[in-house]
C-alpha cells in the first residue's frame, strides 16, 4: 500500500525522485500515466494488469468508455528507476500535469501519485474545504472511517 506526501523537485530532463518508500512497492518497472483532476498516475505492474481488465471489460459501444480508455491507455508509459531512484518522465506527461520544479508525490492506495505543487496546494485546499461534506456522501454509500 502506498501513503505519504513526498516534496520532490523535477529536473529539466523530467527526472523525478521517487521516494524510497515507494521504490520497492513500485518493483523494477512499472507505468506512468495520464491521472484525473491533472496530475500523474504511477501503477505497479500488477495494479496496471488489474486496471487494464477492467478498463477491457466497458462496452466500446459507450462513448465514455471509449474517450477514457483512449485518455488513459494513450497517455501510459512503462518506466523505470535509475541507480538515483529517479524516473525520466515523458514530455507529454510532464506537460499534462503541468510539472515545474517543485512537485508532490502522493501514495493513494494502490497507486503513486505525480502533481505539480501549485495545482496540488490548489486541490488540496478546494478539498479540505468540503472534506466533511465528502465523508458524509462516502457514508452514504456503507463506508464507515
């Protein structure tokens, strides 16, 4: 399980530390993509295998379903760490989320989380605000904290 909030700057190669906590979780190759609400998504193998059935498994007769396959799948990348624990991030990527030296790394579960740190304080702050509303809609649905 990945947890924690990391401060991590980026280079202007788009190399980024992954927080040494999260490397062996993250095994030796994992994928990179395209996240909702503007920062990047980081799967291990074994997740990402997870999420692509699942993904395979919506009706390609839904035009959701097949914009946010396209969204996601052609976005994702296979990467790896180098010997600085630093993941060279595609271009593509690194302008989607919007990535400008100071950066954030997030562990959400089963997933590794990429934001720039203004769009995050921004999100993080919007959310903060409505958080009891949030674990209100979540009992809703049988979730207890």
């Amino acid at each position: 399980m990945f947890m924690g909030e990391f401060q991590h700057s980026i280079d202007e190669k788009g190399r980024i530390i992954v927080p040494a906590k999260f490397r062996e979780s993250l095994g030796t190759t994992f994928i990179v993509t395209r996240g909702l609400d503007q920062c990047l998504f980081v799967y291990p193998m074994e997740e990402w295998v997870v999420l692509e059935q699942k993904l395979k498994s919506l009706s390609l007769m839904k035009s959701d379903a097949r914009a946010f396959s396209r969204f996601f799948f052609s976005g994702a990348g296979e990467c790896e760490l180098d010997k600085q624990g630093r993941i060279n991030l595609p271009n593509n990527l690194v302008e989607y989320a919007k990535l400008d030296k100071d950066c954030v790394v997030i562990g959400v579960s089963n997933r590794v989380e990429i934001w720039s740190k203004p769009i995050w304080v921004n999100y993080f702050q919007q959310s903060s605000d409505s958080f009891n509303e949030i674990a209100e809609k979540l009992v809703d649905f049988n979730f207890d904290l």
